[in-house]
C-alpha cells in the first residue's frame, strides 16, 4: 500500500493553510513538512497495524501481518483452513464406553460455566453432530471433551438423551 499519495495530501493541506499567513508562515510549513512525514507514516502504520489485529480477531484462525517495505505498508494473508466436508452419517451412532472417573476425581455433579468462542464453520458442525446424536450442543460438547480427555468419562454427561431402547428420554431435572 502506498502511503506516498496521503503524505502529499498533508504537505499540500499545510501549505495552504500557511499561504493565508504570509511568507514567513509559508517558510515554516515547509521546514515542517519533512520531520511531519515520517510522523504521518508512522501513524498511519500504527492505525493499520490496529485494524488488521481486528480483522486477524475476526478471522481467526487465519490472519492478516502488516509487514513494512521500504516505506510502505504491505498486507500478507493467511487464510483460514479449509473447513472439512460434513459426513452425513445414516448408521445408527454408537455411545462411547463409559469410564470411571479417575481416583480422586468424585464426580459430585457440580456443573460450572465456561465460555467458547468456535469458529463459524465449526459451530454448524457442532450443532449437526449434536443434533443427530439427539443432543443439545452443550451436552455434546461435554461428552466430547470427556471423550478427549480421559477415553470416555460419561457417555451423555447430562444424563439426557435417548434411552437404550430409542423410546423416549431419560433424565433429571433441576
């Protein structure tokens, strides 16, 4: 990106303002005009630098760098991955097996919140697998940690969902 243009643009507005002031006001405005440059430039490359850490927040996992050539700014893109083509399962979906919490890990049914910020691409799948499954997404989401973190854990942590025998649902309440 050249910032050359915008620095003209702020030379030629300081000389206009100092045309109205005389010769002497013009003679100022010109030995300002250099140091007033690499200030200029500074701050747009400050300003743009702040914009695309917004964007790389918006685009996360991908990114956007402001890299400095020479004098001007340039932009270097890394898009996000590719998001995995859904799988449409029609076979029946087997639970994990369940285990036992590990000694000195009691579960005493203590729930606490946590925020998650996902993707878009990995919401909707989110919100598919937990749909076919007959899940709330909240239910899934713990099911599947559970899963990553000690090879089963419970297999519906909020003891909702289908029965065994796929007529109706079982559960608690608080």
């Amino acid at each position: 990106m050249d910032l050359t243009p915008y620095v003209d643009n702020l030379r030629r507005e300081l000389a206009v303002a100092a045309d109205g002031s005389g010769d002497e006001a013009r003679a100022l405005a010109e030995r300002l005009s250099a140091p007033l440059e690499s200030a200029v430039r500074l701050t747009l490359l400050n300003v743009l630098s702040a914009a695309m850490g917004d964007v790389t927040r918006e685009l996360a996992p991908g990114s956007v760098d402001v890299r400095l050539r020479g004098l001007d700014p340039e932009f270097v893109v890394t898009a996000p991955p590719a998001p995995e083509p859904v799988r449409e399962e029609r076979e029946a979906v087997v639970a994990p097996v369940v285990a036992a919490a590990p000694a000195g890990e009691a579960d005493d049914g203590t729930m606490v919140r946590i925020n998650l910020r996902l993707p878009a691409h990995l919401k909707g799948r989110a919100e598919s697998a937990a749909a076919a499954e007959g899940l709330s997404v909240n239910a899934w989401l713990v099911r599947a940690v559970s899963v990553s973190l000690d090879g089963g854990g419970r297999a519906n942590a909020t003891g909702r969902g289908k029965d065994s025998g796929g007529r109706g649902f079982t559960g608690w309440v608080r």
